[in-house]
C-alpha cells in the first residue's frame, strides 16, 4: 500500500484536511449517536442564542423606554420652568407695584399635572385681579395649546400670616433666583 | 343630578346666607367660602340649563359636570392627549377646564374665587376686608349678573 502523504505536501494537507465532508467525518467514529449528540449541542446553543438575543431586545426595548420617560419628564420639567420664568419676567415688566417674592411648585410625573404656587406682595387690589387674569390667561394656552392641566395660583402674603408647613408640604420646589435678595 | 331651578334656588340660598352676616366682616373665611359654592351653583345651572358643553373641542350632552368626568372615565379613548385620568377625579379642575372652555366671559371672575378657595389653607383662613369685597362685589356679582342674563334666573344680591 503506497504511503500517500509521501505524495501530498504539506499545503494539500491541510485544505483536504479542511475539506474534509464533516459527515464522512463523522463516520470514521465508533460509538454513541453522534447526531444525537451534535443536534443536542447545537438546540443548546440555539436556546442560548435566543436567551441572548431576547435579553439583547429587551435591554434595547428598556433602554428605549428609560429615554422615553426621560424626555418626557425633562419635557414636564422644561415646561414648568418655563411657566414659572415667563410669569416672573412678565410680572417684573407688567407689573410694577407687584413683586413676586417665591414660586413653589410640585412634580406630578405620572399625570403631569403643572401646579405653581406665586407667593406675592401687593397692596393693590387691582393688581391682584390683573394677576389672576393672566395666570388664568397663561393656563388656558397651556392646556389648548400643549395638552397640559396646568393651575396657577398666587397668594398675596401682605398682612397675612402663612401656614408654611402645609405650603412646603403642598410646593416643596422652590425657583432659585440668582438676583434673588 | 340637580334641575337648573335647583341649583339656582340654592344659589340664592347661599348668596341671602351671605348678605345675612358679610357686612360685619367678622367671618371673612365663611364670606369667601359661600361665594365659591354659590359660584359653583352658578356655574352647574348654566350647564344643566345649556344641556351640552364642548371640553378640548368635542360636544358632549351632559345636564352637570361630574357627568363629563363620568363620559370621560367610561371612554378612555375620548381622553385628550397628556389628560390623565387622574383629572377626571378632580371635580373642581373638571369644572374650571368647562368654564375656561364654555364661559369665557366670566372664566377670569370664576378664577379668582376659585384661586382664593384652593389657597385659603396657605392662609389659615384668615381674610383681610378688602379680599372679601374683591371676592362678593366684583367676582360673585360679575357672576350672578352673567347667569341672570344668560339664563333668566333672578339671582339678587344685594349688598
């Protein structure tokens, strides 16, 4: 029987060996089912696979929905101070003999519900009816225009005695003011 | 639900309840108290009398507000964008939202007293004369003024 490698470089070696039929392979094998075994293997890494794959979706699908919130929490949030900073400014230019000494708000994530809370001080009665009219203008372009409920309500503590406990309860946020005195 | 004719005897309840005892401005907290409810007695005739109001522009046929709360909560899908349905719970900002929407005319009056109704606690009920009369002869006589001419009811306050 002549010695075939003798005949065979080492190059052809290696690409018939590469070559090889994985099946004929397969039968130079004595013993237990090796299909069996094989088609066992590859479920198993099928099962991984789909493990794997559903862990990936669902980290994206997670991750797509933390951004959502995300923005729309940072939305609700950009909203409010929006609110709070265009009354403020208004007020400043508007409204001479009227200052606006704190605003206070809360954060209603779920609904979304925008509540700013005006702590003034006035002595002008007129004053106070032209705040409440355009706090109410305010709230209706908010709701028709943006879709949001949105309550703004102010409270006038020139000779008032406030309940500060109930009022850090209900508006615990306070703006900062940089030129706040 | 109340009759127009119910809300409006009660409305005039309040408002003789109210010139009983305001001019001694010693119950100053009661005074403001009485003028939100009788605005709101107000408020709900003009509904049960108009029979259908418009909320974020779609008619609904409803004789009180607490019915579009109970429209609102059964079809879910009638809800406005951003709405929660947590709002339909809040009876009093279901009313200010059909208000601002149907009644402009009076929205700015019926907000005032709303505003000093939601802050009173802030200010452990302690009103101030001139609150008072802001409240009953400007905001409350705006609005009997209005429901008497837009619904023929004969509402009379007289200070």
């Amino acid at each position: 029987m002549r010695n075939r490698l003798r005949f065979y470089d080492s190059l052809q070696i290696s690409q018939d060996f590469l070559t090889f039929p994985f099946v004929a392979r397969l039968n130079l094998f004595r013993g237990p089912d090796i299909y069996q075994l094989i088609s066992e293997y590859v479920e198993c890494r099928i099962q991984e696979a789909k493990k794997e794959a559903f862990r990936e979706g669902f980290e994206e699908a997670i991750e797509r929905i933390k951004e959502a919130i995300n923005k729309e929490i940072e939305d609700y949030m950009a909203l409010v101070t929006k609110i709070v900073d265009f009354i403020y400014e208004t007020v400043k230019k508007e409204f001479k003999d009227l200052k606006i000494i704190e605003e206070r708000t809360n954060f209603y994530f779920g609904s979304k519900w925008i509540k700013i809370l005006f702590i003034i001080e006035t002595e002008s009665s007129e004053l106070e009816i032209g705040l409440s009219n355009f706090l109410n203008e305010v709230e209706k372009v908010v709701f028709n225009k943006l879709n949001y409920v949105c309550e703004l309500l102010f409270l006038n503590k020139k000779n008032v005695e406030i309940d500060q406990e109930s009022l850090n309860n209900d508006y615990p946020f306070i703006r900062r003011r940089e030129d706040a005195s | 639900m109340p009759s127009f004719d119910q809300h409006i005897k009660q409305a005039q309840h309040n408002i003789e309840f109210l010139t009983s005892f305001y001019k001694t401005y010693k119950f100053n907290d009661w005074a403001i108290t009485v003028s939100f409810y009788t605005a709101v007695h107000i408020i709900e005739a003009i509904i049960a009398k108009k029979g259908e109001i418009r909320f974020k522009g779609k008619e609904y046929k409803i004789q009180h507000s607490d019915q579009l709360s109970n429209i609102l909560k059964t079809y879910k899908e009638s809800l406005p964008k951003n709405f929660s349905e947590e709002f339909i719970t809040h009876h009093h900002v279901m009313r200010k939202l059909i208000v601002n929407e149907n009644f402009p005319q009076v929205s700015d009056w019926f907000n005032l007293l709303y505003n000093d109704s939601r802050t009173a606690r802030y200010r452990k009920y302690q009103w101030q004369n001139y609150k008072v009369d802001l409240v009953v002869k400007t905001s409350l006589k705006e609005l009997i003024e209005w429901a008497n001419k837009e619904s023929g009811a004969e509402l009379n306050l007289t200070l």
